[in-house]
C-alpha cells in the first residue's frame, strides 16, 4: 500500500514537473514572439540614405510615405528627385545617379532587351492616364479623323504602345498618320498652337491640352481598358547588397497606402499641394487611379505583350529576344512583408 502511495505521489510529481516545464516552455516562446515582434516594429538603429525617382500622382504612396514620416519610422532618408518621364528616371538608376525610381512598366520593357541590371520591386498604382488629345479645328471629330494627320507621341515610352494598339483596333494602319517625336511638354505646347493635329499624351498633360484647347478639344483614352503600371525600380547593385533597405522601404509604402485608403481627402489634398496642382484637377485625375501594392501575374502578361508589339513593330534591338522577365523582379521585399499581394507564379 506504502509502494503504491508512493508510486501515486511520484507520478503526481511527474506531473506536476511537466505542467512547470510546460509552462516555463510557453512562457519562453511568448516572450521569443513578444521580442521578434517588438523588433520587427522598431527602425534599427542604422540609417540608410537613397535617392528616388518620382513621376508627379503616379508615385503618390511614395509621397505619402515622405509626408507621413513613414520612411523615417523605418530608418530611411529618402531624398527626392522629380522627373517628367519614366524611362528618364530609369536612365538615371541604371548609371547609378538615384536608387530607385517610379516608372511605367514599358520603361522596363525597354531596358531589359539588353539585360541591364535592374529590379522591378513592387507596382505602386494602376491608372488610366493616357489620351490622344485632338483639335476640332484641324477636322478632328471621329478617330477615322485621324487619319493623314501629324500625331505628336514621345517615343519609346508606353504611350507609343497605347498609340500603337489604339489604331489597330480601330482600323488605322501607322503608315496612315504621320508621327512627330517630342517630349511631353512640347507636346502640350504643340497641341495647344496646333503644329500637330492631336498628340497622346499622359496626365496631367492630357488635362493642360484640354484647358488649353477648351471646347475646341477632342479626345478619347488610347489604353483600351489596359492600366499602366506604376512600378518601383531598383538597381541590382541595391538590391544584392542591401535587401533590407528594400524591405523597410516597401513597410514605410505599406503603411503609406493604408493611409491613403483611410484617408482619401487628406492624400488629395496633400498631393494637391506638393504638386502644385488645382483642386479641379485632383478632382478629374483621382478616381483614375487605384493604389494597392502588389506583384501580380497580369504584370507579367502586360510586360510580354509590349515587349511582342515592340519586337514586331522595329522599337526592340535588332534581334531582341522576349526575355524572362521573372529574372528582373525582385520579389522577396514583398513576399517578406505582404506575401498575399504577390500572384505573379514563380
């Protein structure tokens, strides 16, 4: 009987020693959980300094984040660098002058036929942003109006694919419109003094031609239910080296984008001012965009079918070849962060 109690009371003791180490277990993991986690919302102590390219609303969780102070919260100083084109700011991450940069996917397109060291890292928008704007005066009513008139498009950017996939739907060939190459803001100057007949052209280029021409402008979307997309550049180098720099970064956009959702008049009225914009415009321009960050695989399906039109149309290098364009996507920054915005099959 002695045996027994004794057998009773150590198996009671057993017991009682697993429940302690149990709990001793569970309260060390939770404390592990509580500390990764305080860490994972605590900027470390090393401050990065980059430069970013930027491309007026088209960035704007990008300024956002700058306003906000996010990108401080997060151990960044963020200097910008404004830009009135996509494949400029492009230019200047591949020789290094800036870090990273905003820019339309067909930026990309066009720099990786030659496999140039970049990485595309997030889209921070989609839009529909671009119009052939036409003058009335120069017989310019319908889109077969079109036809035999100068049109004024800034080359090698994504408004020469719209162009491109515009006429073809609507039956015009490119040998029927004669194509005058000027940057944007000749183009607006060109449309609005009638040296062109029309000219495609991007927000908020698209609306300064309108004004300027008033009732005497025409103009239809030349994107065909297609968005643009506004994505986030990096150079290689900062990528390899530096992969953190990119994941604080996509937290401090993360948050700004939340802030955007939440707080929509504010971003208006925050992007109205560090542009310089008139509220008239926010008003015509805002719901254009849609702002969620993301790597989805229509980016992909997009990039291939410019990248075709640009091969078959003589834009591409001689003898270009459709690359693979996963090789030039840096998805780990937000596969670390927000791993369900990331579709694109890999």
């Amino acid at each position: 009987m002695k045996q027994q109690l004794r057998q009773v009371k150590s198996r009671r003791l057993l017991l009682d020693a697993g429940i302690v180490a149990a709990a001793i277990i569970l309260i060390a993991a939770g404390g592990t959980w509580a500390y990764l986690h305080a860490r994972s919302h605590t900027p470390s102590r090393t401050t990065y300094t980059i430069t970013t390219g930027l491309i007026g609303e088209y960035a704007a969780p990008i300024r956002i984040a700058q306003h906000q102070g996010y990108f401080a919260q997060h151990g960044l100083h963020v200097t910008i660098k404004e830009y009135s084109s996509g494949p400029a700011a492009v230019a200047d991450v591949l020789n290094g002058t800036i870090d990273t940069a905003v820019a339309s996917d067909f930026a990309g397109v066009s720099n990786m036929f030659a496999g140039q060291d970049i990485k595309i890292v997030a889209n921070m928008s989609k839009s529909d942003a671009f119009s052939i704007v036409a003058r009335k005066d120069h017989d310019v009513h319908n889109i077969d109006d079109l036809r035999q008139k100068r049109i004024g498009i800034t080359e090698y950017t994504v408004g020469q694919f719209y162009l491109g996939q515009f006429l073809a739907l609507h039956n015009l060939r490119p040998q029927d419109i004669t194509l005058v190459n000027m940057t944007q803001p000749e183009l607006v100057s060109a449309v609005a003094n009638g040296s062109v007949d029309a000219g495609v052209l991007f927000e908020p280029n698209a609306y300064a031609a309108k004004m300027a021409l008033g009732s005497n402008a025409v103009s239809w979307s030349v994107q065909n239910g297609q968005s643009i997309y506004s994505l986030l550049y990096s150079s290689g180098n900062l990528a390899r080296k530096h992969p953190e720099i990119l994941v604080r970064y996509m937290q401090a956009v993360l948050e700004s984008e939340q802030f955007i959702q939440s707080h929509n008049e504010q971003t208006m009225q925050i992007i109205t001012h560090d542009l310089h914009y008139s509220p008239a415009y926010m008003t015509y321009i805002w719901p254009r965009f849609q702002f969620a960050t993301s790597l989805d695989q229509e980016l992909l399906i997009d990039m291939e079918n410019e990248a075709n039109w640009a091969i078959d149309n003589g834009i591409a290098p001689q003898g270009a070849q459709l690359p693979n364009y996963l090789r030039f996507i840096d998805l780990s920054p937000l596969l670390t962060i927000k791993p369900d915005a990331v579709t694109i099959i890999h």
